[in-house]
C-alpha cells in the first residue's frame, strides 16, 4: 500500500490527487485496499482522475458503481463496461439506476440471469434499450407473473414466426393477443397510405403478420379464442381461406371476419373464394353485411368495394372526411352522383373533398352541386380558372 496516496485522499486533497493520478505510470494502478480509500472518500475529482487512467478491481467496481453519480458512471461504463461480477450484483441489488445507465451503452453478458433473477423494473428498463436474442429468453418475459413485461417487448420488437407458433403451443391466449393486435394497429394505419395489399404485405411491417402455416393451424383448430383473434385482426392467405370452406365454418365467422377486416388496405379474398364468401353470406341472409355496418376503415372500402355496396353504404353513413376524398378519387360517375345526392343546402361536403372534385373535372356533378350548396374558396378559385363559364352560374346562385 502507498502510504502517500493514503494521506492525500484522507486529506481531501483532490487537486494533488488529481496531479498524482495524472503522472502515475498506467501499468501500476492502486491497489484494493487504495481502491477503497479513494471511494469511501469520493472525491468526485480524484475519482475522475484516476478512471480516466484505470479500470477499478472487481471488488472496487462494485463499490463504484453504488457511490457514482450517473454522469460518472455512464462515462465509466462507456469506457469499460461492468464486470461479469458487477452485472449480477446490480441485477441480485436491483440497483435500477446502475441498470438503467449500463443498459443505456452495454449488453449483458448473461442475459438470462437478469431474466430469471431479475425486477420487473430492472427487466423493464433493460428491454427498453436491448432486444433479446434468443426466443426462448422471449419466453422468459412471457412466463413472468407480470404480463405488461412482454406486452411492451412485443410492442417494441418483432416476434419470429417460430415463437408465434410456440405461444400458440402453449395456448397463451393474452401473449398470443398482444402479437396479432399490435400487427392489426400497424396494419390500420398503414393501409390508410398504401392502395395495394400485395405491395403492403410485402412492406418490412408483413413480418409481423401470423404466418399463412399458423393461420391454417389455428383455423384447423377447436380453439375458439385463437380462431377469434384471427379472424378479427388478421388478413388471411389464400390457403388460410381455403379452409374456411374445408372446415363449413359457419356464416357467421365469416361475417364476423368481413365487418373488422374486409377491404382494409385492399385485402380481398381471391376471387374464387370471394365468390364463395357472398354465396356463404347469402345462405343466411348476411349477404348485405358489407353495408350494414359503420366500416372501421370507409377509406379502404370506398377505394375497393363494389360499386353497388359502395351506394348503399354511403345511403346509411356518413363518410369521415378523408372517405369523401378517396370516393371522389376513384371517378366512377353513378357513384359520384350518389353520393351528392346524400348532401343538404345546410350540409354539404368537405372542403377537400370540394377541391378534389373540381379537379376530377366533374363538371355535371359540380353543376348539380352548386345548385343547392355553395363551395370553399379554393375550389371556386379553381373553377374560374378552368370553368370560367360555370363561375358565372354560381355566384347566379350564390352572390356574395
């Protein structure tokens, strides 16, 4: 032990100490027993000093990592990482705030210890910055009394299709929700923006979608919870589809499946099997079920339903806004002059919805409008540029 360095830590001289750490040869750092000195003391300086030279012993980290402030010990760590040793003590310690700054720079070199002996907390704060790698360290945080744990793992991160089947296996009805429902948010909002299902389900985010061999498997199944789940959030493949029909599922399933999903994003069955769909639907008189409920997604389905179903829907509801703008994109003239029909002198359209008209050029749809309703200021711009002659004929009825 050098008596020298002793005497300046127990005097607190930190800027001799910081002189001293600064000339001392980076082969012969202190020994324990100096270690300890030092961070009984902690002089925030001197410590400083002498990390910048140093790594602490094992037993000095230790001691270290509970007495640093963050700042110090987010640089140490960055530089040096943690000991095996240490990582299990911060772990066994539940020192979450050593936890949270380590998982901030470093991977744990035994992942699994945190898993098995680990806080909710410090495994929380752990995931939120580090994926696992291993399916069945996925499983760990499955198996945990506290089930949110793999709720925001999965929210986070994408699960294997080979883990999708094993939390299938194992009838985990609540893991098994989690996955398919944050695939259905992503699907909702991503079909809002992409008008083909192919080149959607062929996006980076299809990896989160049931694969078509666990589809069959579920839909094969007497699971009626799992069949549930499916049907409500997952668009199914082709051989999923078929065995719809192989297995007589009920009318009922399958309007059960078309009021959440049906024509989100574009998703159809093909179309042998949508022709087997309407026959099954109109078997028990629920054939109409594609315009009898309020669409989840009217922006999808009057991009993609039929003509007919597309009139009659808008007969009983009220597109959102952004519907009104996809109705008017798709130009279909009958459709066009149905839907103007469903407005009022006191309700009439959106204003996007007005300037995507007139440059549709549906001037006869237009003309039928103005008639009895009047338009925002940047579709009557548009028109006096293009339509000068109907201009007149509105501020004939609308003068202002």
């Amino acid at each position: 032990m050098n008596s020298s360095v002793i005497k300046l830590i127990e005097r607190n001289a930190d800027k001799e100490l910081k002189a001293y750490f600064d000339n001392m040869s980076k082969e012969q750092p202190l020994d324990y027993q100096e270690e300890k000195v030092l961070l009984e003391h902690f002089l925030p300086s001197a410590v400083e000093s002498y990390i910048k030279y140093f790594r602490f012993s094992e037993k000095a980290e230790i001691l270290f990592i509970e007495k640093a402030p963050s700042v110090m010990r987010l640089n140490y760590i960055n530089h040096y990482g943690l000991r095996p040793a240490t990582q299990k003590y911060i772990i066994e310690k539940n020192l979450v705030e050593a936890i949270k700054d380590f998982s901030r720079m470093r991977h744990l070199e035994d992942v699994d210890h945190l898993l098995d002996k680990g806080s909710d907390e410090a495994v929380r704060i752990y995931l939120s910055n580090n994926r696992l790698e291993q399916d069945e360290q996925i499983l760990k945080v499955l198996h945990r009394k506290n089930r949110t744990l793999f709720k925001e793992y999965v929210n986070k991160y994408v699960i294997s299709d080979t883990l999708k089947e094993m939390i299938f296996a194992e009838k985990d009805y609540e893991g098994f929700k989690a996955i398919v429902f944050k695939f259905y948010r992503q699907f909702r909002t991503k079909s809002r923006k992409v008008q083909d299902f192919k080149t959607l389900m062929e996006s980076k985010f299809a990896a989160e979608a049931i694969p078509s061999d666990l589809q069959i498997k579920i839909l094969q199944s007497p699971d009626r919870d799992f069949v549930m789940l499916l049907l409500q959030t997952c668009p199914l493949s082709k051989e999923a589809q078929d065995v719809l029909w192989k297995y007589h599922y009920d009318a009922e399933w399958l309007k059960f499946h078309v009021e959440h999903l049906y024509c989100m994003g574009g998703y159809r069955f093909t179309p042998e099997n949508e022709t087997k769909l309407f026959k099954a639907l109109a078997s028990k008189n629920l054939d109409d079920c594609l315009t009898q409920f309020r669409h989840q997604d009217d922006i999808s389905f009057v991009k993609y339903a039929g003509i007919e179903a597309v009139k009659k829907y808008i007969k009983s509801f009220w597109l959102t806004d952004e519907a009104q703008v996809a109705l008017i994109q798709r130009g279909e003239g009958s459709l066009l002059k149905e839907f103007i029909s469903r407005f009022s002198p006191e309700h009439g359209m959106c204003w996007q919805a007005e300037v995507e008209l007139v440059k549709l050029g549906a001037w006869d749809v237009i003309k039928e409008y103005i008639s009895f309703h009047s338009m925002c200021w940047e579709a009557l711009s548009a028109i006096k540029e293009n339509k000068p002659e109907l201009a007149e004929e509105y501020y004939s009825k609308h003068p202002y």
